[in-house]
C-alpha cells in the first residue's frame, strides 16, 4: 500500500471536505423518504415470520425434510449455505426454539416458482423433546414462525480453500447438503468432499438426494462405524489417516456433528498440521449433560432452584433445574425469551442478571469481556447454581 505524505494526506482530507459541503449546498430540503440500508437489513433479517409447510418427505429412516415457503408464495430471506433457521412451538404449556440447519439451497429460496427452504429433523433416540414434536405432529399446511438466517458456519472464498473436505456425522449433514445443492446447481464456486460418518447404513440421512449430486464438484464419501459385513465403502470413524487421504494439498476442514465427535476430532485434528484458519466448526448446540463438564458443581446435580424473572416492572417467580439452562427454564414456564444457537455464541439470548450464582458452559462461552464485568450471562449456556434474579426483554 502506498503511504502519501503529510500534506498529500491534508490536502486529499480537504477536498473531500469541500466536495461534501457542495453536496449539501445542492441537495433538496425536502426529506428524503428512502432508507436503502433499512431495506436491505430488513430483506436479510426481516424477524420471526409464519411460514407454512407445503411438504413433508421421508428422507432416511430416521429423518424427515420439511418444507416451508411463505404464505403469499414470495421469495424468502437470502442465505448462505450452511445457516440456520430457528423454529419456535408452544408445546403444552411451554414456547421452545430450536435451531435448524437449511439442507435447501440459497437459490431455491429465491427462485421465479415456488421459492421454499427445507430443513431436515432427525428423531431422537428417546430422549428428545422438539424433534419428536416435529415428528410426530407437523403436517402440511400447519404454520410455523420461522426466523432466518443466523450462523458463521458457511463458505466464504476470501478465507477458505477452494477445497472443502467436510467432516459430517449423523444429522450433521444438512448443512453441507446445502452447500452440495448450491456447488451443483453452479451458484457457489467450490469443490466439496464430503466424509460422511454414520453407525449403519441406516442412519444415513438424505442419501439419494446427495448421489444425484455428486459430480466434478461433488464428491460424498460414506464412512460406517459399525459392523455391517456387507459394506464395501470407508469403515471406522472419521480418523486423521482419513481426513489427510481425502485432503487436497490446500484444503478447509467443515465440521459439523454430534457433541461427542467434536471432541474426538479436534484430537485427530491436531496431529495434523493443517493451519488453524483452516478448520471450521458448525457450534456445540445445546450441552447434552452439563454435570459433565470440568467445573460443574456435581452436588448440584437433581436440585431445583427459584428463578425470579423480571420483565419491565413484572415479576414471575418460576423453578429452574441446576441441570438446565436459564433458556429451558423460561420455555417450560412458557415465558417468551429469544434464541439462536443454543450454544452461546450468537448473543440472541443475552440476559441481565440482577442477583445469584450460576454456572457457565465451558464450551459455549461467547460473552464478551465488557458482559462479563456487567453481569450478563447468554441464557442458553448459563445454568442456575442458586436461587437467580434476571431481567429479560418484553417480547
Ligand atoms: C446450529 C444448529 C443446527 C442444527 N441443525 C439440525 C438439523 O439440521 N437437524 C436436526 O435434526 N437437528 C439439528 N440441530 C439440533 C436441534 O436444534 C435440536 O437440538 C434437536 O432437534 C433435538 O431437539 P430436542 O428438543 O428434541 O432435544 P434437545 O435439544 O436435546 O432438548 C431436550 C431438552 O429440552 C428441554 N425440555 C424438555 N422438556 C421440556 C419442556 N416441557 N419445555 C421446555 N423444555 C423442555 C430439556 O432441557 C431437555 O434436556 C441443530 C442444532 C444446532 C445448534
Ligand atoms: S441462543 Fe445464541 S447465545 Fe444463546
């Protein structure tokens, strides 16, 4: 970069000081009622919006990929592949977000005829709550308020190789079915191998979709962890010898799986001497068992506290579980509170705590230093470890 002089830098600051002025000595007095930046935020983030389900397929054994367009048939909200959207129901008597994967791609959401975004929801294995409510109740034709997009895990040429190997286990694959859908169609310019890990054959989600995807740019790879005598393909789990055979000689790693591969792979990952910028995780989610983390007090564990909540000048007195998140403990009193990740990072559930203790999950920390020192917890990562006071938004 060339750096001027002195008075080349004061002289350049002054005309553009002058042709300023011009500017305002010529423009109209009347006001002008445009406001293009508030249109263009409005089109990416236009808020919570019913959408509603114009098809629901089975795709895997154990998955369903559910389908939403607007009311009015418009388009929706760009995205990149590999975002989210957050889904929120009142089931019973609680209101309860969840974060979803898109496993459509970008440019159906903004296609001529019919634009929709798909997400696909895995049952779960007995201990699931919203998924199984999905599963078993959503219908086409229901509505559902929808918020999207959020998320960082996503393509970006300016910071990622032009070789993405995605390391995906179980449900974990929406994202880059996304990301496959978009490469095929040749809207985004990249190569995308995809290691995908499952216990059966069984459990593979989105299968045929993802074949009839697969070509110069696309390429998917199944890997088995279980014994199936009869697979031909990769066995194992998504090892370092894997990851490095399926490598080019500048490759991104995308992650995104279940909790427990997390772990395992950022140990696989290290013996490899792939750069830091390199490796991309999609976030934790919500913490499966928090008594499990290092520092968790485990005499707390079964114990239920009172959480009183203020919003504005009201006050609601409601029980909160040490083992769950402040956010679980408001959507089972069915007080409003909003969410994104579930996993602290992107701030949507940042809540003021006025008195108490409470724990924070190690994994899922996104506080920045100032809340910190102010005494803002995110409620989705923050778990009681005493009677609490909160204040939270009216929603
Ligand atoms: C970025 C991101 C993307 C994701 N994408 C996908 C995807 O594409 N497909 C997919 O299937 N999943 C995806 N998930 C996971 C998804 O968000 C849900 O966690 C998953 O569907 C399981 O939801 P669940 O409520 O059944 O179980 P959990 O999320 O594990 O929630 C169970 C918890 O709900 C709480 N609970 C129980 N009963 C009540 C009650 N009455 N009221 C209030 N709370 C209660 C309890 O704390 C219980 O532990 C994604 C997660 C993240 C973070
Ligand atoms: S929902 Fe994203 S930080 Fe809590």
């Amino acid at each position: 970069m060339k750096v001027k002089n002195f008075l080349q830098d004061v002289s350049g600051a002054s005309r553009v000081t002058r042709a300023r002025l011009k500017a305002f000595e010529q423009a109209s007095p009347a006001l002008d009622g445009t406001d293009p930046i508030g249109e263009a935020a409005r089109t990416w983030h236009p808020g919570p919006a019913e959408l509603i389900i114009t098809q629901i397929r089975d795709t895997g054994k154990t998955a369903k990929t559910i389908r939403f367009a607007r009311p009015d048939g418009g388009k929706l909200p760009p995205f990149y592949a590999g975002q989210y959207m957050v889904l929120t129901f009142c089931i019973g008597s609680s209101i309860v977000s969840r974060p979803y994967s898109i496993s459509s791609a970008p440019w159906q959401a903004r296609q001529d005829q019919d634009p929709f975004v798909e997400i696909t929801v895995r049952r779960s294995r007995g201990d699931g709550f919203v998924c199984d409510y999905i599963h078993e109740n959503l219908k086409p034709g229901d509505t559902v308020v929808c918020d999207l997009a959020y998320g960082q895990f996503y393509y970006e040429p300016l910071r990622d190789a032009r070789h993405v190997l995605a390391l995906a286990g179980g449900v974990g694959i929406t994202p880059f079915a996304s990301m496959a859908k978009e490469i095929a169609a040749g809207k985004m310019d990249c190569d995308l191998t995809i290691l995908y890990g499952s216990v059966s054959s069984d459990d593979i989600l989105l299968k045929e979709e993802l074949e009839a995807l697969e070509g110069d740019h696309v390429k998917v790879v199944h890997v088995l962890s279980g014994e199936d005598p009869s697979w031909q393909g990769e066995r194992g789990f998504l090892t370092a010898e894997l990851i490095r055979r399926y490598s080019r000689e500048d490759t991104s790693c995308f992650i995104c799986g279940p909790q427990a591969m997390y772990r395992f792979l950022r140990e696989e990952l290290k013996s490899l001497s792939i750069p830091r910028r390199r490796i991309r995780f999609e976030v934790f989610g919500q913490a499966r068992d928090i008594t499990s983390f290092e520092g968790y007090p485990a005499e707390l564990s079964g114990k239920t506290f009172r959480l009183s909540v203020w919003r504005g000048i009201h006050e609601d007195v409601i029980p909160a579980r040490a083992d769950e998140s402040i956010a679980t403990a408001l959507e089972r009193a069915g007080i409003r509170i909003r969410t994104g990740c579930r996993s602290g990072e992107c701030g949507l559930c940042r809540t003021k705590v006025l008195a108490g203790s409470f724990y924070v999950c190690p994994e899922g920390d996104g506080r920045r230093a100032a809340d910190k020192d102010f005494n803002y917890v995110h409620a989705c990562s923050a778990y009681p470890t005493g009677d609490l006071k909160i204040k939270i938004p009216i929603l």
